[in-house]
C-alpha cells in the first residue's frame, strides 16, 4: 500500500497572519507617515522623535483594543448561534437531521448518501457538524480576541520601532527622503513576507502595501508641508 499523499495547507494561519500583517502595516504607515508629515512641518529633530514615540505607544494599544473588541464581536456572534443551535438540537433533532441532509444535497450528495452522512456526523458530533456545514464555524476560522489583540499590538511595535529608529540615527537635512525610501522598503519586505508564509502572489502582495503607503506618506507630507510652521 503507497503511503498516504502529505498535504500543506495555509488556512490555519489565517487568524493570526491577518493580525500580524494588519499590525505590522498600520505600524510602519503610520509611525512613518506621522514622522514624515511632523518634519514636512519644519518641526525641531526632539519634537519629530516625540511624536514618533507617541505615535507607536498609542498605536499598539489603539491595536490591541480594536482587534480585542472586534474579534470578540465575532465571538460573541459565533457563541450566541452555537447556543442556539444547541437549543434547537435538544428541542427537535430530527429537524435538524433534515436541514444537514438539505446541505449535504444541496453540495451534490443522492438523498440516501446525504441522509447516512447526516446520520453519521451527528451520531459522533451533532453541534460540530451543524456548526461547520450549516454555520460555517470551524476550528481554525474561529475567532481568538486575546490572540488577534496581543498579535496587533506587538507587531504594530515591532513595524513602529523601523521608521523610528531611522529618525533617531539619521541625519536630519535627509530625514523625509531616508524613512520614506526605508519604509516603503520595509513594506515592501512585509508584503513579500506575508504572500509567502499565506502562500499567494509575491508581487502582489509586495505590491499592495508599498502603494498604500507611499500614498499615505505622501498625503501627510503634503498636510505637514502646507499647514506646518517654521520653528
């Protein structure tokens, strides 16, 4: 007998690659653009180094609080149908055989195959059955507050700490020019990163975040530049 064929698959890291790319992004966008727009302004190197601190402080915890409270929404969603679809499986099971024997037709099963399968994953799992085939909750799509939050947060510090570390060794007559150039670099590299480890097109990811955030940059530089003072 061969050996049973080994697959890889990605979609376990869903959860936790969303948070990373979404934090890591937001970190150099913002922190960058927050730097680029402050010396557009014609602000002093102690005011620009401030407000780039500042900028990475506030937002990894503006992270963690947004991904904890959102993704709890989810769970708390997710939690409500769960109980209810155990409510509906004490009160009337049979029923609920019926509807998992709809879905298991409605993808393609006869009516005798669809009604054994039904029969089967009820029998060894009811509520996960109903849960995944009718709700489309499953395992690793489920929504983890602590884990989104924490992720965020740290890599939204992680993203920050780039820009900002330029901003405190870097000659200041070039400063816009070097921690635009090294942001969009290192946009550039998270995109490559996060297409890899998701398994998706590595020009398009580089891509995608490198545009949004030289637009981002720009637009606040352009703000900093028009409505800043000389000081």
């Amino acid at each position: 007998m061969s050996p049973l064929h080994h697959e890889t698959h990605r979609t376990h890291r869903i959860g936790w690659l969303r948070a990373a790319v979404l934090g890591a992004n937001d970190g150099i966008v913002s922190t960058a653009s927050l730097i680029v727009g402050i010396a557009a302004s014609h602000a002093t190197h102690h005011n620009i180094v401030l407000t780039g601190v500042a900028g990475l402080v506030a937002g990894a915890m503006s992270m963690a609080a947004g991904e904890y409270v959102s993704v709890s929404s989810q769970a708390d969603t997710e939690q409500a149908d769960l109980a209810r679809e155990r409510k509906e499986l004490d009160e009337n099971v049979h029923h609920e055989q019926k509807e998992l024997q709809a879905i298991y037709q409605a993808r393609g099963l006869d009516s005798l195959l669809a009604r054994q399968v039904a029969e089967q994953l009820m029998t060894h799992d009811a509520l996960g059955a109903h849960a995944r085939d009718e709700l489309g909750i499953s395992e690793t799509g489920t929504a983890r507050p602590i884990q989104a939050a924490l992720t965020s947060a740290a890599t939204f510090a992680i993203g920050a700490v780039l820009p900002l570390l330029l901003v405190i060794f870097a000659p200041g007559a070039n400063l816009i020019v070097l921690v635009s150039s090294a942001s969009l670099l290192f946009l550039a590299l998270l995109g490559l990163l996060a297409a890899y480890t998701g398994g998706s097109s590595l020009f398009k990811g580089a891509f995608r975040v490198t545009f949004w955030g030289a637009l981002a940059m720009g637009l606040t530089a352009g703000v900093g530049a028009i409505f800043g003072t000389v000081v």
